[in-house]
C-alpha cells in the first residue's frame, strides 16, 4: 500500500518528500505526478514504506501538518479508479 500526500508546494521535490517520510521508517519509493504540458508537480505525491506500521506512523504525524507553509493531507492512498468504466451507460452523443 502507499501513502497519498495531498496540498504539496510545487516546489517539492522527491528528495524532500523522501527526506520527511525517512524519520519514520524506510521509503522505498516517492511518486510526484508532474503536469503533462507543463512539466509541474501537480501538488500530490505518493510514498511507500518498507512496512505498514511505518505508514500508519508517518500518516499520525504527517497528517494536517505545516511543512513548506502549506497545510499538508496525509493518508492511505485509494486503488486508482478505471477511468473508462465511469463512462459506460453514458448519454453522450457524438
């Protein structure tokens, strides 16, 4: 499982993330989608450690925390919806 770290600085960068989430156990890995035309960090991440009990750590101490002057959304990351099926029995017309 991993970790959805929401309202990030655009400034933010992987080591950064990596660096905060380190004090509570082993990152294995950080994810910062970046915008396609842009190139940006779109203000979320994700991050993934080497157990769940340093997840539910990082998320306890993380969550609603200052950091980088934002007010940063710490939690367990949601499976990624299929954006396709959302558009089945759709009314569009072509």
């Amino acid at each position: 499982m991993s970790i959805y770290v929401g309202n990030l600085s655009y400034d933010v960068t992987q080591e950064d993330l990596t660096e905060v989430f380190a004090e509570y156990g082993t990152v294995k890995r950080v994810q910062l989608p970046t915008d396609r035309d842009t190139g940006r960090v779109r203000g979320f991440g994700f991050v993934e450690m080497e157990t769940e009990d340093e997840e539910t750590a990082a998320i306890k101490a993380l969550d609603g925390a200052e950091w980088m002057e934002r007010s940063i959304k710490v939690n367990k990351a949601r499976p990624r919806e299929d954006r396709r099926s959302q558009n089945r029995g759709s009314t569009r017309r072509y």
